[in-house]
C-alpha cells in the first residue's frame, strides 16, 4: 500500500509501542501495525482500533495490572 501522507510506498508491518493516555499517565501498548517508514504515519485497521478501545475501557475500570518503567517529565 501507499503512504496517504508522503506517497512513500515503504509501508511496513512492525512491532510499536502505542501510547494511550490514562489520566495524567501514558500506558504504552505493544502493537504489530502497518508502518510508514518514510514518514512513521502508523496504520490502524479495525481490529486494531478495537483492541485499543477495550483496553482505554479496562483501563478505567481498572482491570489491568500495569508496570512502571520510568517517569515521563515535563521540562519547564
Ligand atoms: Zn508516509
């Protein structure tokens, strides 16, 4: 497939790191997607989409177990 950001045609299936906002916090969550790797633009398909949503959903009901790995600071 085309990249609809760059027209790049080097889009890729690869493993990231989603950040999902909880509150104040960022979870990361590992996902294999579609990857532009000219531009990073990540690709999403509906199943995909899905598996975030359930898990934002079961972040607020509070039914993961999450594990620090480090701070995220603000500078200023
Ligand atoms: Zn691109």
């Amino acid at each position: 497939m085309r990249c609809i950001v760059c027209q790049g045609d080097d889009v890729e299936m690869v493993d990231v790191q989603e950040q999902v906002r909880f509150g104040s916090d960022i979870v990361c969550v590992p996902l294999r997607t579609l990857v532009c790797q000219t531009c990073g633009e990540r690709y999403y398909d509906r199943r995909t989409m899905r598996h975030l949503e359930g898990i934002e959903r079961e972040l607020d009901e509070g039914k993961v177990a999450l594990r620090d790995v480090g701070r995220v600071l603000v500078y200023g």
